[in-house]
C-alpha cells in the first residue's frame, strides 16, 4: 500500500500510525537502537543536514521527532541539536518503544541529560500539537504516575522545553473558544475532534490542558505551588508537514503528505481516517512559521535565540513582529524609526524577564510588526494578558493596542471588524486598513504572562501592515 502512493499510501499510513497508538505495531516491522535500519537512516538525517548547512546563509539543524503516541494521545516532541554531525552521531535518537526507549517525557529528558554529559553538546525539545492530546500535554497531574506534577517534573521540563509548537497544519494550539469566549477570534482554524488516532472524542475538560494561553495560567498555579513554572515558554509555529516543503502559505499550500498535494480531487481526501473518525484534507490549516530574532544565521545563534525564548509564531505570513517589555518606554519611542535599538536599550525583548521593579513604576510595552509584503495589511495588534488574581483564579484580556482605519472601539470596548478584503464587484482582493498605525495606552491590571499576537484580517489569520504602538502596564514577569 505505501508502494502504491496516493490514497493508498495515507490509508497505510494511518494504519500504522493507529497500531503505533495502541501498542499494536509488528514487532518485525520494528526499527530500534542498535539495528543496522535505524543507525542508517540516523546517518543518512546528519549527512542530510551537514550537505545542506550554509552558516550565515541557511541553516540546516539536525534533529528528530520523538513520537509519543501512546493510547494516541498526542505528546511529540522535537529535538533539536546544536551541535554539528560528530557530536549528533555519537548516540543514537532516543524511541518510545519499550524496553529501549519510553513514552513518558521524563524519560526523554533523562536521555537530553545523557547526551549533554557525554558528548558536551547541546539540545532542546519542542512540543506540540497539543490539540491532539487529550488534555495531557499540561498536566497538573502526570498521566504516567497518576500523581500532581512536582518540583523535579516542573525544573526539568522548563530546563529541555523552552519553546512550544502553537499552530501547524493540524490546528491552532494558541486557544480554544471554549477557554476564551469574550475572544472573537478564539475560533481560528479550531481542531477539536478527538485525540491523534481518533480513538477517544475529545470533551471540554481536557481542553485547558491542550492550549498554549491556558497553559500560561496553568504554569502559573504550578509555580505558585512549586516555586517554578514549567510552562512558561516562548511560542514558534511549524507545518509539521511531511512534504519537506515550507508551503505554509494559502496560496501555496502542499498540505500535510504527499497524499493531499494540489489537484482537482484534493478536497474529497482525507489527512487521515481511522475507525474513530475522519480529518477532512479541506480543514487542515496553511500554517505555519517559526521566527527567530537572532544574531546571525547559524546554528548555534539560532539555537541560543530559542533557548532564550526571542521567538514567534505566525500561522502563514511573513509578519515581522518585535515586542518588548520596560519600565521606562514613552509614546516617542513607537515613531522611532529604530524600534529595535531602542527596545534593546531600554528593556528586554520577548522571551526576556522583567525584574526589580522601580517603586511606584508600572510596565510598559513597545510593540511593531510589519506586513508580509505578499499578504493582508494589518488589522490591528492585541495584547493577551493572563494572571491569577487574588483568589488565585486564572484571569486573561484580550486589549486592542492599536488599530487601522480610525475605527472607535464600542461601549463594550470592542473594536468594530475591519471592512472585507474582497471586492466583490470586480472579483479581486482590496487593499484595507492602513500601512502603519500607532498609539500609546495605560492599563490598571497586574499581569503575570504576556502573549502578544498579531492577525491578519485577510482570509486565514496574522494579520500585517506596519504598526507601533507602547502600552503601559502593571507587573508582568513576561509574555
């Protein structure tokens, strides 16, 4: 069947993919540590990477995904080496097949130590599509031991995980309409159907548990128990693709695998279909990118940008986007044509933590994106703020900073929807909203995560224009 390519090749494909989930898998098809299979095609990744890597032009990383399925709840990671191939080939990736490898990720995290000891080389994790987990890809409880998350859980994970997954091809990760109701734009490409392989349904108690936002609060409660927040990460986007292609536009979409690339018939084939159900090929999404603000393009600057957390993630357009936080921007800095020198300067850039706060000072924030010149222009840019409250209860808003178009926000401080895109008259796009906006506004809550977001109002999501904007804010320790 995989032979055959097309429709027969994906129905193979989630054959195994179902067996992989229900500890149904031939252990003659197996590829382990150790087997000649496995230690080629680990070969075959390095030299891949090796050929391809240009530094200061294109960086080529190694790595591999760690395919947590178990039961076909959804806990993939990928790792991410720094190092070039002879440290990378001195062990072989780590498997969740038992005896020689695990699904838990403490395990995983134990081998990311082993290796670090070994070879004095350096990797991270990335998880995602935490969607398709069922409500164990934050737990408060480890679904491997049944017992609340403790210390040991919370360092480690915040140590090897710095950065998550928050849209790809199966479904935005960031929220759910469900955990954000007063967010009109929660529902954004929502994939809520079951777990990976379709076999449990998904149900709304699991979902606070799967979502990037909700995480931020979750991560919160933990520290305020434990000290330490394991959940307190910066945010990328990927396609998650197996094409090898970064098609991530909607106007240039490959889709998930082979089987759903363009043609007349691609809307009727599925990405998948088990016995528990079907994922339609039309509702996977053109999503997305990773963006790094880095020194230079190699590997090792771009690995040193993800551990400290300077990323973003956009769901398909090339949206540049820079955001930092202080305690002493001024609405002057936003008309700044150097927006960046002067974030740098004056405060930490995302990912970054605010300390010692000056007595009586509160934060504020220095925000810009620039559209994607291929794109939409920019609708507006929203601040998502998360903390707990007095009672220690999760709290979040959603604060319009600055918008196109001199729109007026309503009585219920809503900002009106920007004008459609479409020219229905003369069946063409329309070019809306204006090219750069930008504002100063204060706000009177405490905050503890920051996520900052820009959309893009055309058909799919981030939006783009140019935009500036400072915000003052009360406390935050970061986004």
């Amino acid at each position: 069947m995989v032979q055959a390519g097309g429709q027969q090749g994906v129905k193979a494909a989630a054959e195994i993919i179902v067996a992989f989930s229900q500890n149904t898998f031939p252990e003659a098809l197996q590829s382990l540590p150790g087997d000649p299979a496995f230690r080629s095609a680990w070969d075959e990744t390095i030299t891949a990477a090796e050929k391809y890597n240009e530094p200061g032009r294109y960086t080529a990383f190694i790595g591999y995904e760690w395919t947590s399925n178990t039961a076909g709840d959804n806990l993939h990671r990928v790792l991410i080496y720094r190092d070039g191939g002879f440290r990378a080939g001195l062990m072989d990736p780590y498997t969740t097949i038992k005896p020689l490898g695990s699904d838990d990720p403490r395990d995983l995290w134990k081998w990311m130590t082993a290796y670090e000891d070994k070879t004095l080389g350096r990797v991270l994790a990335i998880a995602h599509n935490g969607n398709l987990s069922n409500g164990i890809m934050f737990p408060i409880v480890e679904s491997f031991t049944g017992k609340p998350v403790d210390l040991e859980y919370a360092e480690t994970r915040a140590k090897w995980e710095p950065l998550y997954e928050a849209t790809q091809i199966k479904g935005d990760g960031e929220t759910h309409p469900f955990l954000s109701p007063n967010d009109e734009f929660a529902d954004f490409e929502t994939w809520d159907q079951g777990n990976l392989d379709l076999s449990v349904p998904k149900e709304n108690e699991m979902l606070e548990f799967e979502y990037a936002r909700s995480a931020l609060g979750v991560g919160m409660e933990l520290e305020k128990r434990l000290g330490i927040n394991p959940y307190k990460f910066g945010m990328i986007g990927s396609t998650d693709s197996h094409t090898g292609l970064a098609t991530a536009a909607e106007n240039n979409f490959f889709g998930k695998h082979s089987g759903s690339e363009p043609g007349p018939e691609r809307w009727k084939h599925p990405m998948a279909e088990t016995a528990g159900g079907r994922y339609e090929g039309w509702s996977t999404s053109a999503s997305g990118y990773a963006a790094v603000w880095a020194t230079e393009n190699t590997r090792e600057a771009l690995f040193d940008a993800m551990m400290r957390k300077e990323t973003y993630a956009t769901t398909g357009p090339r949206i540049l986007v820079r955001f930092f936080g202080g305690w002493e921007f001024e609405a002057s800095d936003a008309q700044n044509r150097l927006l960046a020198g002067i974030g740098y300067g004056k405060g930490v850039p995302m990912g970054g933590d605010l300390r010692d706060p000056p007595a009586g000072k509160s934060p504020t924030f220095l925000v810009g994106a620039l559209k994607d010149l291929f794109s939409g222009n920019l609708d507006r840019i929203q601040v998502v703020k998360v903390w707990l409250d007095a009672r220690g209860k999760r709290q979040e808003k959603v604060y319009d900073v600055v918008w196109s178009d001199n729109r007026t926000p309503g009585r219920d401080g809503k900002l009106p929807a920007v004008g459609s895109t479409v020219d229905v008259a003369k069946a063409r796009q329309r070019a809306i909203r204006a090219t750069t906006t930008r504002g100063h506004r204060r706000r009177p809550h405490s905050a503890r995560a920051m996520d900052p977001r820009g959309r893009d109002s055309s058909t799919t999501g981030p939006r783009g224009a140019g935009a500036c904007a400072v915000r003052d804010d009360p406390p935050v320790s970061r986004r």
